[in-house]
C-alpha cells in the first residue's frame, strides 16, 4: 500500500506531459461521473457535518450584504469566504487524480509486461536461432569429418590395392624368373 500511494504520489507531482495529456482527456469524460458522485454521496455527507444543504454552501461570510430600504436592491454585496467549494473541487481532483493513477498504473503493469514477453520471446527466438546454427555447424563438420574419413578409407584401400598389385607383379616376375631358370636348365642338360 505505501508503494502504490508513493508512485500515487510521484504520479501527481512529476507532470510527465503525455500522463498528463491522457489524463485531461480521460479527465474531461469522467468529470460527469466525479461530480455527480461527489455531488450525489460526499457533499450530502459532509453537509450533514455542517448543517448546509449542500457541500457548494458551506461558507464563512465576513460582511453580510447591505441592501437598500426596498430590500431587494443590494447595496452592498456580501464578502464570503467558499471553503465548500474549495473543498469539493478537491475532492473532485483526488477522485480523478486516483481514477487516472489506477488507468495509468495498469497501463503501465501491462506495458512493462508485454515488454517483458516481448523480450524472452526474442531471446527464445534468438536461442532457438543460435542453437539451429550450432546444430547446422555440427553437422556440416559431421558431414565434413564423414567425407575427409571416407576420402582417407578410399586413398588407403587405393594405396592397399597398389601394394597388392606391385607385390603380385614382383611375385609374377619372380616365378618367371624360375621358369627361366628352370629351362635354361633344361636346356643344359639337353
């Protein structure tokens, strides 16, 4: 409570212009209401207190008005003071002052709220994108790691082949060499 009525207060004395310029309009709609309650239910209170009709009434008169002998005619006019009016001028301004506060306070909640989604939405979203990103990185280097394996397996299996072959070809070199061998020896003892 002592929160609420300390941003109450700041609300009314810190005449940010466009608080302000909503509450005039807002103001000027809910005038009507602001004086028939104030109007209807507390001057009718108040002027219980005070034994006058109503709250508008209340007065102090410091000279009472002088009139000429025909009596209607004033001579004088009275001097008093309105405390009344005064009175329910500030009662109409607490009550529009709180009506706006309240509009403006929830305003606000909503506001700072809808910024708050707003941004873990965009966090979200900004996560969400990173890890796409990081998920996408990993699989291209996956890919790229998979094909360079695959390149290596292929070179080694080419290079497996090669040995193979060169050792049949020194193998087939070999064996006609003892077929050479083996006729010429026959040849010999022929």
């Amino acid at each position: 409570m002592k929160k609420l009525f300390a941003e109450f207060k700041k609300f009314i004395t810190r005449g940010n212009v466009i608080d302000m310029a909503i509450g005039v309009a807002v103001a000027t709609a809910f005038t009507a209401i602001v004086n028939s309650f104030t109007k209807g239910i507390i001057s009718p209170l108040i002027a219980l207190l005070t034994g006058e009709s109503t709250l508008a009434e209340v007065k102090w008169v410091l000279r009472e008005a002088t009139f000429e002998a025909d009596g209607v005619t004033e001579k004088t006019a009275e001097v008093a003071m309105m405390p009344g009016l005064v009175l329910q001028a500030a009662i109409d301004f607490l009550i529009i002052a709180t009506f706006l506060f309240l509009v403006m306070h929830i305003a606000h909640k909503i506001s700072d709220r809808a910024k708050r989604i707003a941004e873990e939405i965009r966090l979200k979203t900004d996560e969400e994108y990173e890890q796409k990103l990081a998920e996408e990185k990993a699989a291209a280097e996956a890919a790229a790691q998979a094909e360079k394996e695959a390149k290596e397996k292929a070179a080694a299996e080419a290079a497996a082949k090669e040995q193979e072959i060169a050792r049949l070809r020194y193998r087939e070199i070999e064996l006609l060499e003892q077929i050479c061998t083996l006729l010429g020896e026959k040849e010999k003892s022929e």
